[in-house]
C-alpha cells in the first residue's frame, strides 16, 4: 500500500513542479485545494519516491523472511 500511495504522491508531485515551473499553473488535484510553491511540489515528488522505495524493500524483506526468493517471487 505504501508503495501505491509514493506512486500517486510522486504524480501529484511531478506534476504541479513541471506545471507551475514551465506553464502557468500547477496540474493535478493539489492545486484545487492548496496553493503550493514549487519547491513543495518538488518535496512531495522526492517524498513520494521515499514511500514507494520504502513500500518496495518492505515486501522483498517480507519475501526474504518466508523464504520466497528466486525468479517466481513477487
């Protein structure tokens, strides 16, 4: 779960920096609720990227821990 929730942060994230640094607005759903600078886009990307490395070394912890290695684990 967390690696799903750090993919649509990071979207939310990329979106409202590359929109409010080469357009002029932010996309997403961000800036129908909060009026953001860049650098918070920014952070949200980066926070994002954390919680879907986290959510992914997570499950190939938990794998590793049950014995689930090799070319057919998830």
């Amino acid at each position: 779960m967390r690696g799903f929730l750090g993919f649509i942060v990071m979207i939310q994230g990329v979106m409202g920096f590359i929109g409010q640094v080469f357009f002029d607005h932010a996309w997403g759903l961000l800036p129908h609720w909060f009026d953001l600078p860049s650098v918070a886009y920014a952070g949200l990307f980066a926070a994002g990227a954390a919680l879907a490395v986290w959510g992914d070394l997570d499950k190939k912890r938990k794998a590793r821990e049950r014995g689930e290695t090799g070319a057919g684990a998830l």
